[in-house]
C-alpha cells in the first residue's frame, strides 16, 4: 500500500519536553510539508522540503525543527519554545514542489501538552 | 499565493447537487485552483485541481470562469458521507494556504 504515515495518532507530553514526529511516505515523492491545524481553523505551513538535505520556513516555523535526511522521512521536531504546541499537526508530500502537482496527507498526529 | 474566499458553511439535500463557490480575485497567471475536503480529525482529502479549464474526475466538477477569478466545485450527487470541511485553494502547487473553507452539511 502506497501513502503517508504519521505516528503515533495520539501523543501526550509534558510542558518543556522537546517531542519529535514522525512522518513517512512511499510514494517517491520527492516534496514534503509540515502543517499545524487548531481547533475551527485551517491548516498553516510550519516547514516544506522540496529536496533531501534541503528544507524551508513556512509561516510559523518558530519554535520547530526539521530534518530531511532521507527521501521518504520528514521527521518534526516541537521544542521546548514553541509556546502553544497543543495541535493537530499534518505532514504531506507531492511528486515535486510547485508546478501545479498535488499534495497527499496523512492521517495527522494531535499532540497534547500537559 | 493568492488568497480565496468562501462561505462559511452551506447545507444541500442528499441526493442533489452540491455547489460551492471560491473567490480568487488575485490569482496569479500560473497558480491553479485546488479544493481538498477534510472529515473531522482526519488529513484533507485532495479532490480535484485546475489552472483555466473546467476539470472533471469521478468525485467532482471544477468550473473555473474565463477571467479565472472564481470557480466552482461541483458534487453531483452528493451524499451523506460529503459532509466536511471543503477547502479552495489557489497555488503554484507549493505553499498552500488553507483557509477555514465551507462546512458543508448534506442533510438526509
């Protein structure tokens, strides 16, 4: 089965603990994007990489990290500043960035601080 | 990429059409007009994209006016499982800026 996984679906931490996200796909794609959604609102670009070892800031990067260290892995890091980090957080990937191509989601993590 | 504009929700009865109506004055020449549902909690589901000509696939219809600054996502026949979030976006296929869409609701 080709598609997105995100991991888990469910995740609870602390207040101060760095946690980490993970996000796969097994499409090839080369595109990857992070996006963080709160209750009744849309969804916003947190960080995208259009390539291995390349990565860019959307509109709320602060806060967060990212790694592209392989094709098919785009793990998202929420630190400790990141100051309201309680959200539903999406990644998504499409064959490449740009050029009017599509980008397929994962079923979401939703992160709780405590 | 250029922002749209959409109602906020809209009700339609099972078994009709569904229309939902995008604004995008200020789409640019090389940004397509994507719509993505999502059902509560779930990951938006891509359902269909266009940059001038109206486009068709088997979950829906887009018409996208000559001028380009509106379009209209089409259900034919919608159904009880149509009720999302239904979200127009306009890109070049990078960035995407989602809004807080139309919530659709399908009454029985």
């Amino acid at each position: 089965d080709g598609g997105i996984t995100q991991s888990p679906k469910y995740l609870f931490r602390k207040e101060g603990q760095n946690v980490t996200l993970s996000c796969e796909q097994n499409l090839n794609h080369d595109a990857m994007y992070w996006y963080r959604q709160d209750p009744g609102q849309g969804l916003r670009l947190i960080y995208y990489s259009q390539i291995v070892n390349d990565f860019q800031k959307g509109d709320i990067a602060e806060g967060y990290s990212v790694s592209r260290e392989k094709k098919e892995s785009f793990p998202l890091t929420v630190t400790s500043a990141q100051k309201n980090p309680t959200a539903f957080y999406l990644c998504a990937s499409s064959i490449e960035g740009g050029t009017g191509n599509e980008q397929f989601f994962g079923p979401g993590t939703r992160l709780t601080v405590l | 990429d250029a922002k749209t504009t959409q109602p906020t929700s809209m009700d339609c009865a099972e078994g009709r059409a569904a229309n939902l109506p995008c604004n995008h004055s200020t789409i640019s020449g090389n940004e397509y007009v994507y719509w993505y549902r999502q059902i509560h909690s779930q990951g938006p589901q891509y359902i269909i994209h266009g940059l001038k000509n109206n486009e068709t696939n088997e979950m829906a219809s887009l018409i996208i006016t000559e001028d380009r600054k509106s379009s209209t996502l089409i259900l034919p026949h919608a159904t009880l499982r149509d009720t999302a979030v239904y979200y127009c976006i306009a890109s070049t296929g990078n960035q995407f800026y989602f809004g807080t869409g139309t919530s659709l609701t399908v009454i029985p």
